[in-house]
C-alpha cells in the first residue's frame, strides 16, 4: 500500500524528512550506548521509550480512550513492533559496532523497497544500496562479526520491515501524532520489565534520565514524527529506499562519537547508498506507467 505520485517539491520535503529521521536517531543510538555500562541495552530502550513516548503524548495531547475504534489493532500492533525492533537492535550494540548492527538491520527496509515496488528503476536502486550494504559489511566485518549480535541485528530488521508497514496503516488512519504516542506507551509498557530488571534503580539516576530523555528525543519522539509524515507523502518501497542512507550515516556517526575509522570500501559503500537514495527520490516525482 502507498500513496499516490507526488510532486517534486512534495517529494524533496519528505526525503527531507527521512534524511532528519536518519541523522537524529543514529545520533540517539550512538548517544544510547554510553548509558550501557550503568542500565544496560533494555534500560536504555526502557529511558528511550518511556521518556520519548511521554514527550509525544504530551505534545498529541491524547490519552487511553482514544485506544478505541477499528485503529486500535494497529496501533497495539505498532507498539509490539517498536519493542521488539528497539531491544533487538540495542541487545546487537552490546555486540557490533553501530556501522555493522545497522547495515545488517537494513534487510527489512531492503526487502520491503524489494518486494513492494512495480518498477524497474526502483528494483534497480533497492538493488544498488544491497551492493553498498554488502560492501559496508565486508569493510566493517573485517574485525569479524559476533554471532548473537548478527541474529539480533537481523531480527531487528524483520521488526524494522513491519515497522514501515504499521507506520504507514497507523498514519493514515490517525490524523497527527496521537497513534504513535499510544504506541510509544505500549512499547514502553512491554520494554519496561526488561528494562529494569537490567537498569534497577540506577534508571533514576539524575545523569541518567537526563541523558534517557535526550536519547528518547533524538531516537524516538523526533524521527518517528519525521516518518510517519515522510510516510503520508511517499510510497512504502521508495521510502525504504531512501532509508538506504541509515547504514552510511551510522558509519559516520561511528566514525566521529565513536571513534569509528572509515576505510576506502565504506567510503565507496556510501557514495553508493548515496547514489540509490537519490535515484529514488528522482523516482518517486515521476508517475508509475501501468
């Protein structure tokens, strides 16, 4: 399901969007992995969902009776996806550096871009940023790959591909943010047992929460607003394209909070994403022959 041929400008304002989404929750990410020493990767999905979710309920204004109605399905499924995709993929960060976790989460917006597009071109560019997110993984991998990081990462990506999905069905039956506050909530409902059983009191900690609060704006309260409008505007399978710069931004993210060096095949890597993103965002202004 997408929506349908959108003009130029409104396709450069919802690139805009996924490219701001990108950058603020690979800076999140990078950010969440200090605090992993003191509550662990649960304890910092727990922060991240809790306090990012507080701050959308705040600013949709909407509370538990609006959990009603033929949307509520989706919005509960909703939840259950950001759970599961957000401790997977900070359970993989305790494992893999944050260039390789990403590159391996990608298969889910990879497949979607894949197997939801009717067009050659948008075949060609999915296929494109594969070959760039092979050639980032076998740069990044060359200190090898943990294995139980791998499968993490890897299941984050199928939580990931039901994420655009859920996003999509819940944008366009809820006008606003007020079904992906709900569904932040219910994410940190389920995400809260592990999360303290991990964190225990250190979670309360002032330079914790300070820092949980930042992590919850960064990866959760901004970018999910940024693309669940970047979703009302674009295509399910042009989207995923375009988040093909998520693997290239977490490698430079990596490579400047981390201290993450990039070697010649990661800078080649990236032009590429680079390159796919771009073909689908030209793609996506042009109208689908039937």
């Amino acid at each position: 399901m997408g929506v349908g041929p959108q003009s130029a400008a409104e396709t450069n304002a919802a690139a805009g969007l996924v490219i701001g989404s990108i950058v603020s929750v690979q800076c999140g990410a990078a950010l969440a992995t200090t605090l992993f020493d003191e509550v662990g990767p649960a304890g910092a999905v727990l922060l991240r969902s809790a306090l990012g979710g507080l701050v959308l309920l705040a600013v949709a204004r909407t509370g538990p009776r609006a959990l009603r109605g033929p949307g509520l399905r989706d919005i509960v499924l909703f939840g259950i996806t950001l759970a599961g995709m957000n401790l997977c993929f900070y359970g993989s960060l305790e494992h893999l550096s944050l260039g390789v976790a990403v590159t391996l989460e990608f298969v889910g917006p990879l497949g979607v871009a894949v197997f939801g597009s009717r067009r050659a071109r948008d075949l060609l560019w999915a296929l494109l940023a594969a070959l760039g997110i092979l050639l980032l993984s076998d740069g990044a991998g060359s200190e090898g790959i943990d294995a139980i990081g791998a499968a993490l990462a890897l299941t984050a990506g199928g939580f990931w591909a039901v994420y655009i999905f859920q996003a999509a069905r819940v944008g366009r039956t809820h006008p606003g943010l007020g079904g992906l506050a709900l569904a932040m909530a219910i994410s940190a409902v389920l995400v809260a047992p592990f999360g303290i059983a991990q964190g225990g009191a250190d979670l309360l900690a002032p330079a914790v929460l300070a820092a949980g609060l930042a992590i919850g704006l960064l990866s959760s309260a901004i970018p999910y607003a940024l693309e669940l409008e970047a979703l009302r505007r674009l295509p399910n399978a042009v989207f995923s394209v375009l988040l093909s710069l998520e693997p290239a931004v977490a490698a430079l993210v990596g490579a400047i909070a981390l201290s993450q060096g990039l070697d010649l095949a990661e800078a080649v890597a990236i032009g590429l994403v680079v390159i796919a993103s771009v073909g689908a965002l030209r793609s996506a202004a042009t109208p689908a022959r039937d």
